[in-house]
C-alpha cells in the first residue's frame, strides 16, 4: 500500500478529513497538492507536507467554477508532473427544513458538492486516461443514503455523488480507472463541532459504536481506496459511520 512516486490532489484541504487525509497520504509516499477557497489553510496543510519530506502544492479555488477546477487540476499536473489520485472531498452545508429553505442554499450546496464533484473528476480523468490509470475517491455521506430532516439540499448532493460515482466507474473501468466513494457517518470536524453537546450526546446514542468518528477512520479508508489493495474495487461506496447505517 505504498504511495511512492504518486500524485494525489485532494479538494477541501483546508481542514478536517481534507488535511487529515493530504497528511496521511503524505505519509505514505505521495505527493499532494490541496485546494480551497481558504488560501491560508491549504498553505498550512502544504507546509506540513512538506515537513514530512513530500512535495506539497497549495491552490485556492472553487470547486463550484468549471474554469477554477479545470485549473486546479492543470496546475497539479504542470507542477507535481501528473495526477494519480483525485479525491473529492470539498463541501458545505446549508441546513434548514424544507419549507424554509432558500433556493440560493439550495444551489450553493449542489453546486459546491455535486457539480464541484463533476467538475474536478471531469478535469481529472482526461489526464488519467491517458496514462490508463487513476484513483478517484468521492465523499458522500451517510445521510445521503439515509436521508436526515433539515438537510434535505446535503442529503441530496451527496445521494448524487453516488450516483455519479457509480456511472463514472463504469464509464471508465476498461481505462484502469477505479471510482469509488466514502460515506462518512458523524464525523469529529469543525461542523460537528459546533453542534450542541446534548445534540452529540444524541448521536452517539443512535450509534451502535457509541462515539463520532473522527477524520483519521475516513482518512484511512480513502488511503485504502487509493492505493493498489484496492485494485478490483470500483463503483463502491464504502461506509465509515460506526453502524448508524448499515
């Protein structure tokens, strides 16, 4: 499961299960480039990259922009000299029940998860086509296989992603392209953070494991997915929620 010589770009690398993962792939011989609108944090994360002895490249960008995904993708390319490993993991809420939902938090949701999804894979797959190789991993979520009141914008971004994980593996399976993606359950990242504490106190009672899960159990199941044990594996969602779905 070694990464040597391997080039990963990783959207939303800012913080949590971004940087979590840019880190870890890192560590097992990659180089990363990371993007995000947060210029500073995308900088912090490519400094510790390359306090690890890897190359690492910061980009700020919006997912969201064809134009800013097609460069993202094309400055990895030019700098780290390729793209093996794209891992869609950029995203944003906008909570609210459905009847008072705005539609400008409707679109921003689809358009940063899904469409930004679309976009970066759409970039990234013409550079791996032609080598015939590449990892893409997507991040859904739990709740877009379960559904969850007041996210109904979320829920359906992130059921889209796997359906658009799905049809790009079959698309793309004969060209030694593997597409998958994680479906992360309660994760312990700055938005659960600012949950309540008797709100968590609730989740961790509908989860059979009795905890969140923090971004290093998603990190390590995208390193999984990126690396060459996972070589038969495409158009798979691989849940990492604790059993609160199964």
């Amino acid at each position: 499961m070694d990464l040597e010589g391997k080039v990963a770009l990783i959207t939303g690398g800012a913080q949590g299960i971004g940087k979590v993962t840019a880190l870890l792939l890192a560590s097992k011989g990659a180089d990363v480039a990371v993007s995000d609108i947060n210029m500073e944090g995308v900088l912090g994360t490519a400094k510790e990259i390359e306090g690890s002895g890897r190359r690492g490249l910061a980009l700020e960008g919006d997912v969201s922009n064809s134009a800013d995904a097609e460069r993202i993708v094309a400055e990895t390319v030019e700098q780290l000299s390729g793209i093996d490993i794209l891992v869609n993991n950029a995203g944003i809420t906008r909570d609210g029940l459905l009847l008072r939902m705005a539609e400008e938090d409707w679109d921003a949701v689809l358009n940063v998860n899904l469409k930004g999804t679309f976009n970066c894979t759409k970039a990234a797959v013409k550079h791996m086509v032609k080598r015939r190789s590449g990892k893409i991993v997507n991040i859904a979520s739990v709740v877009g296989e379960m559904g969850n009141a007041g996210q109904a914008n979320y829920a359906a971004s992130k059921a889209g992603i796997i359906g658009l994980t799905k049809s790009i593996a079959r698309e793309y399976a004969q060209r030694g392209i593997n597409v998958n993606a994680v479906a992360p359950g309660y994760i312990e990242t700055p938005m659960t953070e600012a949950l309540a504490e008797k709100v968590k106190d609730v989740l961790r009672g509908q989860i059979p494991m009795a905890r969140l899960g923090t971004p290093m159990d998603v990190g390590n199941a995208i390193y999984f997915l990126v690396s060459d044990a996972s070589s038969y594996i495409t158009g798979q969602v691989l849940n990492v929620n604790g059993g609160i779905y199964m």
